[in-house]
C-alpha cells in the first residue's frame, strides 16, 4: 500500500490569511470561498508531495522559498522547501498585493 506523502503544512500567520480571505470571500460567494480553501488544502498537498515544483523567484525570496500561483483565485502560495523537511507554506497573498512590500523585499 502507498503511503501518501505528507501536506505541507501552514505556518499561523499563514494559515490566518486563507481563515481572513475565506470569510472575505463567503460574505458574498460562499461556494466560492469553499472553493479556494479548497484549492489551497490541494496545493499544499501537491507541493508535499512535490515540493520543488514552485517557482523560484529570487527577486523576491532567496531559496529555499518558492512559488505557487493560484490563477483562478488570484492568490499566491509562498511557501519554503528544505530537502529533508516537511514544506511550510509562510504566506497566502492576494495578486493584487504588492509582493516585494508584502515580502519585505522593497528595493
């Protein structure tokens, strides 16, 4: 029998930002903030069991902190892979959020 790879887990903070922007969201759609929670608890299971597939913007965050975008949500997982280690995703921000600010990386 298959073992199925651990999630990545969310820091607090992280995990702040998904309880925030659901209940933002169900105000006025609630299947769809169902919907991105949902897409989220799916991405933190693909990036345990894959966790190098983000995207590695090192304009933003130096590795081992990586990338996942969810396009149809428009929010973006930012999250941290260390070999060896169960991934952590640090953050759940909004597009529309200024990245570098948000991520303290303002040159």
């Amino acid at each position: 029998m298959e073992r199925l790879a651990p999630r990545a887990r969310l820091t607090p903070r992280a995990q702040r930002e998904l309880t925030e922007a659901v209940r933002w969201i169900a105000q006025e759609q609630p299947a769809a903030a169902r919907a991105l929670r949902d897409a989220v608890l799916g991405a933190a299971e693909r990036i345990g069991r894959h966790p190098e597939s983000g995207a590695v913007r090192e304009d933003l965050a130096p590795l081992p902190v990586r990338f996942v975008a969810l396009p149809r949500f428009r929010y973006v997982i930012v999250y941290e892979a260390r070999p060896q280690e169960r991934p952590v995703i640090l953050r759940i921000v909004h597009g529309a959020m200024d990245l570098p600010e948000v991520l303290g990386r303002r040159g």
